[in-house]
C-alpha cells in the first residue's frame, strides 16, 4: 500500500469536514447579523402585516440583508478552500482554483412585498401662497399639525398593540423560518444555500480523492 497516497486522500476527507463546518459558522454569522439588523425594520409592519402576512413582510427583507453578506462569505470560504485543497497535493490545484472562483451558488431572494414602506410617510406641508392672511397660515398649520399628531398616535398605537399581543413575534418566527428553509437548510427546490455549499464541497472532495487513486 502507498501509505503517504493513503494519507493525503485522508487529508482530502478532513479538508471535506474542516469546509463543511466553516460553511455552517459563516452561514450562521451572516444569519445572526441578519436578524439584528431585521429589529430595527419592525418598525415599518403595519398590524395587517403582523397578523395576515408575517411572511410577506419578512422574506424580502431577510433575503436582501443576507444577499452582500454571504457572497462576501461564499467567496471567502471557498477561495480559502480552494488554496487549502492545492496545498495538500499539486495534483489538486486546479480543482483548488476551480472551486475558488465559487460559481454554481444560487442566493434565494423573495419578491418585494406589495405593501410598500411609502404608505408610512407623512405629507408635507403644502405651501400656502403668499397673499394669505397670518390667519389663514396660522389655520393650515393648526390643521397639519393636528393631522400630524393623529398619525403619529395611530401608529403608536398600533405599535404597542403589536408588542402588547406578541404579534411581532410572528414576524420574528418567519424570518427565523425563511433563514433556516432558504439560507440553512439541507433539502428543498432549490436547494438552500447551505445545502448548495456543501454539495459543492463534496463534489470536489469526492474529485480530488479520484485524482489521487
């Protein structure tokens, strides 16, 4: 038997596992950043949101937070792969370099909802021509104003209606779902990004223990 072949085709099998797992954590950071980032965005659900379309509002929004993130992380983990696999037998740098371009990784990204942030944004003021009298200014501002307050409460309200009844949870749990079916998950058409990642993995692996038969 050629004992140092032998050694570096098990060298190939724990380069598989090493890539397998730094896959898993760049996912998982990326994810986690994500959902920080998705607390500030509750702000703009609206309780039809919360209560009839927790999914509409969060999927869009999770998929673009996570887009920049993980093609950042893809690139990375797989041009360190790439380099890591050519160190441990020559035979393998193509393959290395191959897979260091990361290509064949599809990212999920949900439409946008049909419920737009605009719906949120106050009127201006509209300017009041100059030949009006300080009475009339001083009514159009009063009136505004006491528009403005009105808004402002309605939302309020609605804010705390949400938290009060735990209705924002609902938005949480369907961007905890969307991460861990699209991004994390190991089935599914198309395959999560996760899956993808280690599929990829394991194509090469598989490849690199055949270069060295």
């Amino acid at each position: 038997m050629d004992w140092e072949l032998a050694m570096r085709r098990q060298a190939v099998t724990e380069w598989r596992d090493r890539q397998i797992l730094a896959a898993h954590t760049m996912l998982n950071n990326c994810a986690q950043g994500a959902r920080n980032a998705f607390e500030a965005q509750l702000a703009k659900a609206t309780l039809l949101d919360s209560v009839w379309d927790p999914a509409g509002f969060s999927n869009h929004r999770i998929d673009t937070l996570l887009h920049d993130s993980v093609i950042n992380g893809v690139a990375d983990c797989f041009a360190s792969a790439g380099q890591e696999l050519g160190s441990i037998d020559a035979r393998l740098a193509p393959l290395g370099e191959a897979m260091a371009r990361a290509e064949g990784i599809t990212l999920p990204l949900a439409s946008q909802p049909s419920s737009s942030d605009e719906a949120h944004t106050r009127e201006t003021l509209p300017a009041i021509p100059t030949e009006a009298g300080l009475l009339t200014r001083l009514r159009e501002t009063l009136v505004y104003k006491a528009s403005s307050l009105a808004t402002y409460a309605s939302e309020t309200a609605d804010w705390l209606v949400q938290d009060k009844a735990g209705l924002r949870d609902r938005l949480r749990d369907a961007a905890a779902n969307r991460i861990a079916t699209q991004w994390m998950g190991d089935i599914g058409d198309p395959l999560p990004v996760l899956a993808q990642m280690i599929k990829n993995i394991e194509r090469v692996a598989h490849e690199a223990r055949t270069e060295l038969l």
